[in-house]
C-alpha cells in the first residue's frame, strides 16, 4: 500500500527555509521556487560550510519530527485505529477486545527564523543564507566548488 502526503515547510520573509547539515551541524537557508522543483540536475547536495556530500539528508531535527508527527496523524494512525476496529467486531460472548490507540494528532509546524545573511554562489547561480559570523571559504550548495569567502562586504 503506497500512500501520498504532502507537507509544507514554512519559509522566512524571503522564501528561505533552514537546512542543517548531517556532518557539522550548522544551519543554513536555501529557496526553492516552483521552476527549481522541476530542475531534478541542480539538488541540494552539499554543505555550505564543510561540503559534506550528501542526498536528501539536509533537514533539521525539529523538521525531522515535525514530519514523523505529521506521518503518524495522518497514515499509521488512522491505520491502527482501523485495525482497533476490526478487532473490537472479532469479541463475542467469550472474549471481549477493546482498543485504544495513542498517538499525537496534531503537529506543530516548526518556526522559520528571519536569521543569517545572503550570499551567492556565481558558479551555479544559487543564493543561499550563512551564518552572520562565518569568516572560512564556502562550498556551493549544488557543485561543491569551493569559494573563497572574504567576508561580508
């Protein structure tokens, strides 16, 4: 059984969304536009800051949850509850079945921050977000092409 759900992300003012990467750990804001979507040859697959390689993986922990939370509500819940049912009908005279299932049915959505400052990457023409206080080169988010950061100008 395949079932489609589709969750949205909050974004900051400028359409931004915080991303976090697996290795270091530090957070950084990328935008995505309905024709970026599309565009399956330029995903997010490098860190910023340490250019970590990697698929799919740049979510933040509170994304993480709130994503499972929303899962849960919406399929394996509903799902258990179904299942409670059928077994509640199988009681008779001899054996009685009653159930109750637990689990949250509502998520909260997390926060999008107005943090980090902009910056852009001429190599694959992508803007991103850093930290305030970055001072080391940087890794472009689509190519990994290190860039030599000097600071905020």
């Amino acid at each position: 059984m395949k079932t489609d759900l589709e969750i949205s992300l909050p974004t900051d003012s400028g359409g931004f969304i915080t991303r976090e990467c697996p290795e270091c750990r530090k957070k950084f804001k990328v935008k995505y536009s309905e024709a970026k979507k599309e565009e399956s040859s330029k995903p997010l697959s490098f860190c910023p800051y340490c250019g970590f390689r990697g698929d799919n993986c740049f979510w933040t922990d509170e994304q993480v949850e709130y994503i499972k939370k929303i899962a849960v509500s919406k399929v394996v819940g509903p799902m258990l509850d179904q299942f409670g049912k059928q077994l509640e009908n199988t009681s008779n005279n001899f054996l009685k079945i009653e159930s109750f299932t637990k689990y949250p049915k509502h998520a909260i959505v997390p926060k999008e921050s107005e943090d980090l400052r902009k910056f852009s990457f001429d190599c694959c023409k992508e803007t991103i977000k850093i930290l305030e206080n970055w001072d080391s080169n940087l890794f472009c988010i689509i190519c990994g092409k290190e860039v030599e950061f000097n600071g905020w100008r």
